[in-house]
C-alpha cells in the first residue's frame, strides 16, 4: 500500500487516487506534422523506468486534483510530491 | 543425457541411487558464441533448445543475472490455454498447446501437462455475447471451445455458486477442454536439461550490464562477468525488457507492473478445471497436492518491486469468496509476486530491432507462461534465420508504428 502525498490534502492512502503514467512527455503541439514513428514514440513507447520515477496521479476520491509524485519503482519509497510547473 | 525412463530408475535404484548426475552442466562462460540469449526463464530456456535442436545452433549461451528459473515461469499460476480472440494470437497460442501435448515425451522431462478443462464464466449479458463470439472465432481457428448454460457450469463445478440470488450471478460460461496447468518450474527444469544436453551453455550469476554495438549491429555484450561477443542477441527478460532495451537505445512500449498469485493449505479435490472470472478478476484451481492456486491482476502504477499492493489481494479473495462460499474459511500458505511487461494491445512482441543482430521476445505480460514452447520454436527460428517466422510475423515492433495492434485485451485480461 502506497501512502500518496497529495500537494493540496496531505498523505492518503493510494485506494484515493487514480494514477496516471509517466509525466513529462507533453502532446505535441502539431500531431499532423509528426511521422508515424515520432506519433508512435508519443503514443506508445515509455521509458518505464527502473528506479527514480516521475509519474502522474489524481486524486479521485478527494480533490481530483493531478499532481506529480516522484517514486523509486523498486522500493516504492515516495521521493517528492509536487504540482505541475513547480518541481517535486 | 541420462535418460529417465523406469527401467532406469529401477536399475539406478538398485545401486542406491548413487550415479545419477545433475540435470545439466555448470558451464565455463566462453569468449564468445554465435548466439546469447539473455535470460533463463521459460521462454529464454525454450529458445535456447530448439536452437539447438532444430536448427543446428549449438554455439548458444544463456545468461541469467539470478538464478535458473528464479522470474515469471516461477511465478505464474501455470495456466495453459488457447483461446484467444484474433487470428494472430490464436495460431500462435493454439501452437503452443499443440507443443504442451508432447512436451513431457519431447524433453524426456515430466512437466505435468495436465489437460482438466478451463471454465471462463459470464456474470452479464454482454460479458456473455463476448464470450460467444469468442468461442465461434475460436472454433474458426480450429480451436476447441464450447458455451455452456449455468446448469451445465454447475454440474461440472458443485462448489461454484451459481444462484442467482448473488451480487454477481453466473449467468453462462465457456469451455477449453484442452486447456489445464503444468508444473511451470519443471517446464523450466527440463528445457534447461534438454538445451543442456545438446551443448548450450547456461550461464547463471552473470547480468548483462551493456550492449555494445558496431555500424548498427549488435557485437557484444558487457556483462558482470567480464564481455562476451556474439553477433545475434535475444532480449527475454519480461520485466525488465525496458532496460535492457534502453542500453542498445531502443524504446519499447512495455509497462512492468507487480502480479501476484496466492495459494491456500491443501485441500481434499472439490473441483477440477481451472475457473476464471473476467468480472470480478479472479482465476482459480486446484493443484493435484490439493493447494488453490489464485490469481489476482496487475498494481496499477509502474513497479517492478517483487511484493505487490495487498489491497488486490483483499479484492481477489472477496471475489474466491463470493464465487466459492466453500473456501470462505481456507488459510493461505503464501503470496508472491513477479514483474509482467505489459504491452498497449496485450500482445506481445517477437521482433528484430532497429539494431542488426539484436531481437527481442518480451511483452507477454500477463499470460506468457502458456506460450513458452511456442514462444521459444518461433523465437529460436527469427534468431536462426534473421527473419521471422510466419507465426510471429504480426508480433512485430513495427506495429506500434503501423497501428496493426493485436487487441487481446478481452481474452489476455484475466487467467494469466
């Protein structure tokens, strides 16, 4: 069980929040002017890291606020929290 | 090869035993081979032998960073079946059971291939006219499948409660007669004694630390034990595909994610197919020690942490518990987890890579344990032959690309 802290509403546990994939790989601005393999990269491929990882969460059951969280994917311990545009 | 047959049990016994030899070699690592396989799992071990065995490559190496056997083929909950819904995926899968019905006789090795049938319920209408359709493209396929009515579930499963009065009724099922378990550790056991015994070196204690590559072709790899050259590589690394495909620069679509599986204290035989239920995520059986074994779904964020998140089993026991009130006071014996490469389309990929000489067999995610034999007789050509085999052909990385996505998310979500 992961205890997850929420920037706005402090540590929940994880059955509160929905999570959301790797963070920051923005849409692209221009999808038509991409090649398959660039809409592909975007679409599909992750880096799905071993260790330090930046991920997305919601908290659904609470604020239904995204945020960011920093985790290590081996031990799960939760490195940083934080909202988009400031760092966790 | 010491051949084990009963004569020779007889006649061994009769000597007390005392000349049997370990089931394979502790191979010397060598400078170089024309072929390393990285990871002795089931599907690496399976590839490694019919290699050797089919196509002549015995200059082949296996490298496991741990221990032989240690990842997902001792991890699973030792499911075989076929039915999956497109074409692509059943020819492949419906090859593999093919492989599972002589594998014993083929590896001289008893890997308990035990055919008890393997029951999918339904608990809604339209979960019901999902497996329908799926049992007629199965039955397109040549593949054995068959509806039955809840009365017919009922009587072949007593202990199932199929009243209508639960929160989520049985409302029909499907049937693979062929389908059933193996003993997933002796699958591994065997084709690592049989790839052994026709001169592949399995090498364990030994992790691949780098790939290094030469005007686009792989040459070598660095591993803890020191660098060892080859010019065709296999990547089967289940969970860990994304890193070891990162050191050669290739990006996957691969997530890892914690599964766990939970078996109870033996009990006396109550019921014999395996029993799976999409809905309320749970897949079932009885061992022939007379243990459940059970299986619960992926942790939803990215891990490869060996735990898993204890709320899912809170979730897979309610629903044992809803489905089989018999079982409601059974102890668990223990619970354990391995790290699946899950793909965007369930499918997995078998597939060269931009890089020459370097293939991958990863992606299988939930449900690789059933594919093993296939997995590894296509997998062993695509390396023979720098090509595909036609029965991986559409398992390509390219088709994240093209879009040809094998969508098998409603036959790959649940009984793993």
């Amino acid at each position: 069980m992961l205890l997850i802290p929420c920037p706005w509403c402090g540590p929940r546990e994880d059955d509160e929040f929905t999570f959301g994939g790797e963070a920051d790989f923005p849409r692209p601005a221009e999808p038509e002017a991409l090649t398959d393999e660039q809409w592909a990269d975007y679409l599909f491929m992750r880096d799905n890291r071993r260790g330090r990882h930046r991920e997305q969460w919601c908290h659904t059951a609470g604020c239904r606020r995204w945020f960011i969280v920093e985790r290590d994917t081996v031990t799960n311990e939760i490195l940083g929290a934080g909202t988009y545009g400031g760092s966790p | 090869m010491q051949f084990y047959s009963l004569p020779n049990l007889i006649r061994r016994g009769l000597r007390g035993h005392r000349d049997w030899t370990p089931a394979w070699r502790k191979a010397q690592l060598r400078p170089s081979y024309d072929v390393i396989i990285v990871g002795a799992g089931g599907h690496g071990l399976a590839t490694a032998y019919y290699l050797a065995k089919l196509h002549g490559v015995t200059n082949v190496a296996v490298l496991e960073r741990g221990w032989l056997g240690g990842g997902n083929i001792g991890r699973n909950t030792a499911i075989v079946r076929s039915n999956y819904l497109w074409d692509a995926s059943a020819h492949i899968y419906e090859f593999s059971l093919k492989l599972w019905e002589s594998l014993s006789q083929e590896l001289n090795y008893n890997v308990m291939f035990s055919q008890r049938g393997l029951l999918n319920i339904a608990h809604s209408e339209q979960e019901l006219h999902d497996l329908a359709r799926r049992v007629g493209a199965n039955r397109l396929n040549g593949i054995d499948a068959e509806l039955l009515s809840t009365e017919e579930i009922s009587k072949r499963v007593p202990v199932l409660n199929t009243s209508p009065d639960t929160r989520y009724p049985v409302l029909g099922g499907t049937l693979q007669r062929r389908g059933g378990v193996a003993r997933h550790d002796a699958v591994a056991w065997g084709y690592a004694r049989a790839a052994d015994a026709l001169g592949v070196d399995i090498v364990e204690n030994c992790e691949v630390t780098g790939i290094r590559t030469a005007n686009g072709r792989v040459t070598a790899l660095e591993t803890t034990r020191g660098e060892i050259r080859a010019g065709t590589v296999g990547l089967v690394v289940a969970g860990n595909a994304t890193v070891l495909a990162s050191m050669a620069g290739i990006r996957l679509p691969i997530l890892s994610h914690p599964l766990q599986a939970l078996v109870t204290e033996p009990l006396k035989p109550v019921f014999d197919p395996v029993v799976m239920s999409a809905a309320v995520h749970v897949y079932v059986h009885q061992t022939d020690r007379g243990e459940l074994v059970l299986g619960a779904g992926i942790d939803a964020p990215v891990s490869y942490d060996l735990n898993g998140n204890f709320r899912i089993i809170e979730h897979v026991l309610a629903a044992v518990c809803e489905l089989f009130p018999i079982f409601s006071r059974v102890r668990m014996l223990r619970q354990w987890a391995g790290t699946v490469d899950v793909c965007p389309d369930a499918s997995p990929i078998i597939s060269g890579t931009p890089i020459k000489g370097l293939f991958m067999n990863c992606g299988w995610g939930t449900g690789g344990f059933k594919a093993t034999p296939g997995s590894g007789w296509v997998f062993a050509h695509t390396l023979a032959h720098q090509e595909p085999h036609p029965l991986n052909e559409p398992f390509s990385l390219d088709r994240f690309t093209s879009g040809a996505l094998i969508d098998e998310h409603g036959a790959a979500a649940v009984a793993h």
